[in-house]
C-alpha cells in the first residue's frame, strides 16, 4: 500500500504525524548511545511524582478517557516507557527502528509506533473500539473496548499502547511507517520534526523518505 493511507477520524481531540523511514543499516553504535543518552535527559526531566501532572501526559491521559479508557490501567506506550526509566530500566534495543521510536516517544511524551511499511490498508480510521472487539497484539490478546486504536478494513492494528501483530517491525525490516499519536494543539507536527531530526543526527539509523500530518477534528 501506498504512503500515506487516507486517514479519517472519529476522536476528536488527536493530530497523527506518519513518517516514512528506511533502515540506512548504519549508526547502531551511535544508537546505543543514543538510547542511554535518551534515558539519562528523560531522569533529568522527570520524576514519577510529577510525570502525571506534565502537559503532555495530561493531555494525553485525558484522550484516552474521553474514548472511554483508564490511562492508569491501560497506559500510554509512552508514559509506561517513561515509568520503566524512571524506575531505573534502561532503553531496550530491539531492532534500530523499534529503539528510534521509542527515543522519539520518550522525549515527545507521546505514543509513537512503528509499522512494517504497506502492512495496513490504504483506508485508516482513528476511533475507539469497540465491544466484544479484540486484537493480537504485542503483548498478546488485547481487549479493544473503549481504547482508542487505528483501524483498517481487516480491523484494528494499532493502539497508543500496542499493537498488532500483523503490523511488527522485525530486525531484518527496510521500511517502515512510523506515527506519532499527538494530543492537537500539545505537540505540533514542527515538535515531532525537529526532535526526530535531532535523534537522526545522534544516531543516523534511518533515512527519513517523507512525512504526513494529520491535523484530526
């Protein structure tokens, strides 16, 4: 499927930044760094006392109840990566995408996925899920209902907390689609561009081949 999808929206409240990478196979030293530098700049920034009361965290905590989900049961990719730092847990390196989106969630404060490039179809819709709905996530099987997710006309295959199995970026991935779940008028498409410029010039692991900005409703 082509970049970007046609993306329709359902939540108010969200913006959706896609962008279109390819593994450049270099810079995984400098990504290492990269994640240890990433953990240290976000213990300097953060505590878990005031992590919750952060702008960002808020704003986002806030989507998820409106769509009907308890962000303090079902957390925030972003926020659970946070914690994990917080608590003293490094980075994990996965594969140099997956650790690139991660960086660029960690210092944004949002969830942020990455998806094997044309494993969605060409029509997206940002909704809530619905009841009785599930998916096969990272994590296993997922309940969907009342949690904001992207879906396609073979179902659901992102949340800002997991994703699906179809959709996973593995090691020997070239391309890859990644997006950014933004609370509107919080982090701008210009926040999203410049921190994953920034992270691309510490650790060249990508090449950035375009990118989208979904404003939503």
């Amino acid at each position: 499927m082509g970049f970007p999808p046609l993306l329709s929206f359902e939540l108010p409240g969200w913006s959706l930044y896609w962008a279109h990478l390819a593994a450049t196979g270099r810079g995984e030293q400098a990504l290492a760094r990269l994640r240890e530098d990433v953990g240290a700049r976000c213990r300097a920034s953060h505590t878990l006392e005031t992590l919750p009361s952060h702008p960002t965290v808020a704003a986002v905590r806030k989507l998820f109840r409106q769509a009907g989900c308890d962000p303090t049961r079902w957390r925030p990719s972003s926020e659970a990566l946070v914690r994990r730092i917080l608590k003293g847990e490094a980075l994990p390196a996965i594969a140099p995408l997956v650790d690139l989106n991660n960086c660029l969630s960690v210092e944004l404060l949002v969830p942020a996925c990455v998806l094997a490039a044309g494993s969605v179809g060409q029509d997206v819709v940002l909704r809530a899920g619905r009841e009785g709905e599930s998916m096969v996530s990272l994590r296993g099987e997922v309940g969907l209902a009342g949690k904001p997710l992207l879906a396609d006309a073979a179902g659901p295959f992102s949340t800002p907390i997991t994703d699906s199995q179809r959709v996973k970026v593995l090691p020997e991935t070239r391309e890859a689609w990644l997006v950014a779940y933004l609370p509107a008028g919080v982090v701008t498409e210009g926040c999203v561009t410049g921190a994953l410029r920034l992270l691309l010039e510490e650790a060249p692991v990508a090449e950035v081949l375009g990118t989208v900005f979904f404003p939503g409703v």
